[in-house]
C-alpha cells in the first residue's frame, strides 16, 4: 500500500529536476521517473503522469530523454546503493520488473536488442541480466526474443562463440516450442547475423536465412536480412 505514496514521491522529484535550469538536473529526471515506475510495476502510470505534464516540464523530459538515451538517463542510479553486491538479489528483483512491465518496455527497448543498453549504465552487469532473463515468466511475450538476445551480446560483446551456439541453440528450441509465429525467424535472423558479423562466416549465413519469411520479421531484423542478402547476390 506504501507504492503509490512512494511514485507521487518520485514525480514531485522528478518535477523538481526538470524545472531545474542546471544542466545534469534534467536529465536526472527521466531516470528517476523510468526506474521508479518500473520497480512499482506501474509503467502505465508513468505514461499517464507525462502525459498530464506542464507543456515546460514535458518538454524537458522529452529532450533529456531523448538526446541522452535510456543509459545515460539510467546512470541518475549508478552511485545508489544497488551497485553493492550485498543488493543482488533487490537490484535483480528491479531489472526483473523493468523486463516485465509491459508499458515499461514498450516505451524505453524499440526493439527487443535494446536490452544490451542496461549493461551500459554501470548498474546492471552481465550477470544481472542474464540471471533475470533465465527467471522470465514462460508466457512472456518477448521471452524467446530476449534469450536470442542474450546470445547475441555473447556473441558481439563478449566475444564468446562458444556459449553464443549454446544460447542459439537455446532461443531456437524455445522458439519451435513457443507458439508464436514471429519467434522463430527472429532467432534464425539474429543467428545469421552473428555468423555473418561478428563470426565472418557469411556463407553459413546465407544458408541459415535461405527460406526464412520476411513477412514475419521485425523491421531492424528485416533490414538487415535484405541488406544481407542483396550483398551475396552480388
């Protein structure tokens, strides 16, 4: 019963740096605003609060949130006391509920790649998020596109290929098994692109991607297929 006192808290805060005329004030705001709604499992709330802002105050918020982008605005918590290793398991517990809002996630990751940016704030470390996407609700909606995902930033992060086939192979037995249409080409599309990009195997690509539907792929995805493929005909 104590959330909604602690939001009303947050926003007044919140309200407080985007009036402020200092520079890092603003961007303070947005970070503050995102992580508090998406600890209280009230995404839809923050929504409602910016959209109910002084035409001034929405207008920094829109700035700061958009010239900065979602790590900088994050790192508002990179000197709290989630960095401690004795606050695993509550800054976990937060990254989880970042993950699972769903108003939350439509808002900050356009695509489900974005969740590399969470690693970019000095809050969150590879572990976090890869111990919070093992913990992902089955029935979530981007669960398979996450898990490609995470295999991708193996790939292209931490450059381990090893553990990156191990991820792929993961995402694709999940995919085949999830229902949904759409997760399937999205896993091959992001395993292709590993090949090709981060693993200079292009040929293993084009096979991987030689009858994969286009129709069923998200636009980033899309993009880089048809870039992909337009490249090898030549």
């Amino acid at each position: 019963e104590k959330v909604p006192a602690m939001l009303e808290q947050a926003r007044q805060i919140c309200d407080s740096f985007l009036a402020c005329g200092e520079n890092y004030a603003p961007q303070s705001g947005p970070g503050l605003a995102i992580m508090a709604h998406a600890a209280g499992n009230a995404g839809a709330a923050l929504d409602a609060w910016h959209d109910q802002l002084a035409p001034e105050l929405k207008k920094a918020y829109d700035y700061a949130r958009g010239r900065y982008g979602l790590p900088n605005n994050l790192r508002v918590t990179r000197s709290s006391p989630l960095q401690s290793p004795a606050m695993t398991p509550q800054r976990r517990e937060i990254l989880k509920r970042f993950l699972c809002d769903a108003p939350t996630v439509a808002r900050e990751l356009r695509t489900p790649s974005e969740i590399i940016y969470l690693l970019d704030f000095e809050v969150f470390d590879k572990d976090d998020l890869f111990a919070v996407l093992d913990e992902l609700p089955k029935d979530h909606p981007l669960r398979v596109k996450f898990f490609a995902e995470k295999a991708a930033i193996l790939s292209n992060r931490f450059h381990d290929p090893e553990e990156a086939r191990r991820g792929y192979d993961a995402a694709l037995a999940m995919a085949k098994d999830s229902g949904n249409v759409r997760d399937l080409p999205y896993v091959i599309a992001s395993k292709a692109k590993s090949l090709a990009d981060d693993l200079h195997r292009p040929d293993e690509a084009a096979v991987l991607l030689k009858d994969i539907d286009l129709s069923l792929l998200d636009e980033r995805e899309k993009d880089w297929v048809t870039e992909f493929q337009a490249k090898q005909k030549h």
